[in-house]
C-alpha cells in the first residue's frame, strides 16, 4: 500500500471512528438517557490498538474521553457514576495503548523477519548458482577458455551480488 493510500486509509478510519461516537453520544444521550454505555465509548479504541499505532489510540481516546464526559454533563447519569465511567475508559485507553505498542513491535518484527528470509532465499539462489558452476569447472577441465571465462565471469557475478546482499542485509539490521 502506497504512502498516500495508506494516509487516506488512516484519515477515513478516524472519520469512521468520530461518526461512530457521535452515533454513542447520540444514542446514550436520546435513545437510553440515563443509561451508562460507556463500554460501547470503548470500541474505537480497541479497534485502534489493534490495527493502528499508539498515537491513533491517543487520538481516538481523547475524543472517547471528550464525547463521555459531555454525555456524562447533559445526560441524566449520577454524578456518582462519573469517576468509574471516567476512570474504566482511562483504563481502556491505557491498556489499548500497550496493545497497540506491541502489535507495532510485532508489525515491524515480521517485516524483518520477512526481509532476512527473502535475503537468505536470495544468497541461497546465488550460492546454487556458484556452486553449479564450480562443478561443471571441476568435472570438465577440457573446457575451451571462451567457455571458462564465461562461466568465471557468472560465478564472481553471483559472488558480488551474494556479497550486495550480505550488505544490504547487514545494513537492514543495524
């Protein structure tokens, strides 16, 4: 996914997530007045850490916190309601901030993991390359030179691209 689609995926989904929890506050404050869903203020977060990173989750928090405690304000609950309400979507937020941290390790570890093995399939390509070589080189000697220096010039071919890869790997994992 591209860099622009990826930002518009990301800009849609807090849009989702705003209109979402205006839906909550619509409902919390019309449909059930006086009722305590505040778990259903919890969803986009949970959404959030899940597939996103711990800003997102940061984000979408603070609008959860916002749009609760304005529901808590107009709408009928107890004020003796407020600080659990208040308090469990702190919670929640501070507990999707963590998931949302390790599913981003875990993201970026399986991205490495992913590039080490296209590179260890790649230098195991090379070294069949280079080996295959070598064992016509050793099994035919009578080879006339144009066809030696042809197969000499695959085999340190294949030897400086292994040996890019190698860079290119070890610089991957610095």
């Amino acid at each position: 996914m591209n860099l622009i689609s990826h930002r518009f995926v990301r800009v849609l989904w807090l849009i989702v997530a705003w209109a979402y929890l205006l839906l909550v506050l619509a409902a919390d404050l019309v449909v059930w007045p006086g009722s305590n869903i505040s778990i259903l203020y919890a969803l986009p977060i949970l959404i959030a850490a899940v597939y996103e990173s711990p800003l997102y989750v940061n984000v979408v928090g603070t609008l959860t916190l916002v749009l609760a405690i304005v529901s808590l304000i107009i709408g009928e609950t107890p004020k003796i309601i407020w600080p659990a309400t208040l308090l469990g979507l702190a919670g929640v937020i501070y507990l999707s901030n963590i998931l949302a941290y390790h599913s981003q390790e875990s993201r970026e570890y399986r991205k490495k993991r992913d590039s080490i093995l296209n590179a260890a399939q790649e230098l195991r390509q090379l070294m069949t390359v280079i080996l295959g070589y070598t064992q016509v080189l050793y099994a035919r000697p009578e080879l006339e030179r144009p066809t030696r220096d042809r197969i000499l010039i695959r085999i340190e071919d294949a030897a400086h691209r292994a040996n890019q890869e190698v860079a290119d790997l070890l610089r991957a994992l610095s």
